[in-house]
C-alpha cells in the first residue's frame, strides 16, 4: 500500500466490517409508536464500515428517548475531496447528500451525525462555504446536529431519559479539533456529565491525526510526534477511561500509546450508564 497508494507500512488501519452498520439497519426493526421527534441518521463512512457499535448504539439510545430514526440512501459527505482541493470532486461528491437530505428536512426530520466530526463540520459549515448557501444546503446546515449535540439537545428541551443504571467513574476527554472548529462547545462531555457520580476533565490537544494526513507516508513520522504530546497529555490524568468523539483521534492515540490507551466515544459510555447489554 505504501508504494501503490501512500500509506506509510507502519500506520495500522482501522478494522473493516463486511456487516455493515447500513447491513444492521436494514434489519431493524423500531418499536415506536409516537415519537416526540424523528430524525435521520447520517452515519458517515467510519460508523458503517469501521464503528459499527457506535452507529448502533446512538440509534438504541435514540429510541430509547422515544426519537423516530431513519437511515435514508446516502454516501460519503465528501470531505476527503475537499482535503487536497479537489473541488469539483467534492461537489459532485456532495450533491446526491444534499438532494437526498433536504427532502427529509422538509419532512420535518433533523440530521444526526454518528461518526467523525468531520462528517457533521462537513455538513454545517463546508456544504455552505463551498457549494454555496442554496435553499437545499441551508436546511441541511441549520437542521444537522453532533449525535452528542443532538441529544444535549433533548436533556435542553427536557426529553432525555435519565434512567441511568451505571456511574462511568472518571473520564479524561480528548477535546477533538473539528468540533472546536464548530463552535458549540462541548456536548460529549456535557453529556457524560449528566451521568451521576462521573467525573470529566478536559485534553484539549490535537491528535496528529488529522484525517488521510496522517495516514500518508511523508507525514506519518509528523503525525505521530504530534500524538505523542497528546499521550503524554493524557498518561498525567488519573482517570478510569479516555473517551473522544473522533473515531479517527482515538485510533491514532491507541497507535500512539502502544494500546495504552484506548479512547471510547462517549455515546458508548452512555450507552454502558444506561444499562444496556
């Protein structure tokens, strides 16, 4: 892969799965009556290919606070395009999303997006700035929510269900950089703390990561010094677990750690309070 593609032989990859968070979907079966809202999942390409479990852990929680959820046709949101500069690529990439999208908004459904924060930044803030603030565009970009977001959201609006049966102890959040870069604050952790008897301290310190950039062979040495700082970061907190909402940081950090350390999405965390098996 290095030589045909650029990947730097030392850089382990994520695991792929056949059976597909879209396989598991298709499959499922919701036992909601009426929902007090409905939405529709975005699940990005990393939820459907490499995190499953966090694709079908937001949509058990999703229902569980009696929240209609649909997976309509969709395809990546196009950031990797977007990376390199590829523009067109990029709104060729976008375009069937946005068709697609827009119609469910119109429907009165809001987007929740379960994998990287990429994907939802994708979504708010890229789709507008490059491809222009269409009607289509800016119902996606005002109705598109982080699933941490979205259900902070619902504890806002006194919807969440707090039946929870598990305390989570103490947690060290990784802050990851696209979502500081959407400016909303921090939703994973205002949603752990919601958790009784969970404790959250801040890592505010990029991964290196940084999407394929990392992954590449000229920078993969880069890309992991960077980490190490992160590492370093989190090995000083005391805490029982790491989570982060990007799948994409918490993969580099375990390569970091040498499987030290092995961040968890905070919505798995929530999904563990609640009791779920």
């Amino acid at each position: 892969m290095e030589m045909v593609i650029g990947i730097h032989r030392n850089r382990i990859l994520p695991k792929f799965h056949t059976d597909t968070f879209e396989k598991w979907f298709s499959k499922h079966k919701s036992q909601i009556d009426s929902p007090t809202d409905k939405v529709v999942i975005f699940g990005t390409c990393f939820t459907n290919a490499n995190d499953v479990d966090l694709g079908t852990a937001s949509v058990k929680i999703l229902e569980h606070n009696n929240v209609e959820c649909i997976y309509p046709k969709q395809q990546c949101c196009g950031a990797p395009y977007l990376s390199p500069g590829d523009f067109d690529g990029f709104k060729n990439q976008a375009q069937p999303n946005i068709d697609q999208l827009s119609k469910w908004v119109d429907n009165g459904y809001k987007i929740i997006v379960t994998g990287p924060p990429t994907c939802s930044l994708t979504l708010k803030k890229e789709y507008p700035d490059y491809i222009g603030l269409t009607e289509k565009v800016k119902k996606i970009s005002e109705n598109t929510f982080d699933i941490s977001e979205y259900l902070v959201y619902l504890d806002k609006k006194g919807k969440l269900k707090k039946d929870f049966q598990n305390s989570l102890g103490v947690i060290s959040y990784h802050v990851s950089c696209h979502l500081k870069a959407q400016k909303m604050g921090f939703k994973g952790r205002d949603l752990l703390k919601l958790v009784p008897d969970t404790k959250i301290s801040l890592v505010n310190r990029c991964s290196g990561m940084d999407g394929g950039w990392g992954m590449k062979k000229e920078f993969f040495d880069e890309s992991m010094k960077v980490a190490e700082k992160c590492v370093n970061d989190l090995g000083q907190k005391n805490a029982n677990s790491v989570c982060s909402d990007c799948s994409l940081a918490s993969h580099q950090l375990k390569q970091a750690s040498g499987d030290k350390i092995q961040p968890i999405h905070p919505i798995i965390q929530l999904y563990k309070a609640y009791g779920f098996n």
